[in-house]
C-alpha cells in the first residue's frame, strides 16, 4: 500500500518547495519568520525538512503564509488531489479537505466516527454560506485558480524569454548572412 502523507509532510514539503522557489536560504527564512515575530533559527527551518522537528504552531503556519505570500491553505494542502492524511484513521481526497478546511464541504465520517445527520451542528453549509457573504474579502478566488494562475504566469514569462532570445538569435543570424552576402557579392563583381 502506498504511503499516504500526513497534514505535517505536506506542510513541510510545500515550505521547502516555496522557501527554494522563492530563492531563500534556512537562515534567511528564519531571518524573515524573526522580522515578523516568530522567532526561528535556521536550525528549526532544518530541523523542520529533515523531519527532527514534528510540527509548527498555528502561528508559525500563519507565519510562514505570511513570509511566503500564499494562503494557508497553500501550505496546508498537497499540490495534487492525491489522498491526505487528515488524522491516523482518516484519509479524504486533498480537493474534499479543502473544502472542509473552507467550510463548503463536511467529511465523509467513518463507521467508527458515526454518520453526521442533516440537522447537526456540523453541517454548517447555510451559516458559513451566510457568514462568507458577510465577508466577501475572505474569498480571494477558488484555491484551484492560484496554482494555476502562477503556472501560466511562469510559462508566459519563460515564453515571453524564449521569443526574446529567438529573436536576438535570427537579428545576429541575419545580420551574418547579410555581410556574408555583401562580402560575396563585391568579389563577384570585382
């Protein structure tokens, strides 16, 4: 059976994948979680992606969105709908957990938990319906818009660099068969 990751691995994993993306050192994200009050050493960056440190504060979740420019949930939630470990014995799809963590969707409880009746204090789709009306900046966009904004965002840029470079390349390529051609067609004529 393949190894399901947990709601810690997948924080880790995404911290170090958005700590190198965004170019930073163990030290200099311990620097930028210090500078915002969360005081870190580049030992527990470290300690944090080589699985010696067990877990973050809520705090230093929040933090880490906040140094990082991301949503929680960005730090939350796997890449990929792929199978998330919510707790021991519960394992959902990373696409329901996310609408469970936003309040749009409950979890599908285990025989063991007991069924969650229509009437439950749980089943809160009206309220937070009510309540995300009320606050309509809580919403920024779907979470699924944001890794694919920032991907198109990337290719456009890399698209935008090729071109750059075709273009100087054909301009320098052009200009080598032009004085080739001159130079030809003088000792021709000469």
């Amino acid at each position: 059976m393949e190894e399901v990751d947990g709601v810690m691995q997948v924080v880790v994993k995404n911290m170090k994948d958005l700590r190198l993306r965004h170019g930073l050192t163990a030290q200099r994200l311990a620097e930028q979680m210090t500078a915002i009050g969360i005081p870190w050493e580049a030992g527990v960056v470290t300690k944090l992606e080589t699985g010696r440190r067990k877990s973050v504060s809520v705090d230093e979740l929040l933090a880490l969105a906040c140094v990082f420019d991301v949503t929680p949930l960005a730090l939350l939630l796997p890449a990929s709908n792929t199978a998330y470990r919510v707790a021991p014995k519960i394992i959902e799809q990373a696409d329901d957990v996310a609408k469970w963590i936003v309040g749009t969707k409950l979890l599908p409880r285990s025989p063991h938990v007991g069924e969650v009746m229509p009437d439950h204090p749980g089943n809160h789709a009206v309220r937070m319906e009510r309540y995300l009306a009320e606050r309509p900046h809580y919403l920024v966009r779907p979470i699924t818009e944001y890794a694919f904004e920032e991907r198109v965002q990337q290719v456009q840029a890399q698209y935008q660099e090729d071109l750059q470079r075709g273009l100087k390349t054909l301009e320098e390529r052009i200009r080598e068969l032009e004085a080739s051609a001159q130079s030809q067609g003088g000792t021709e004529n000469t």
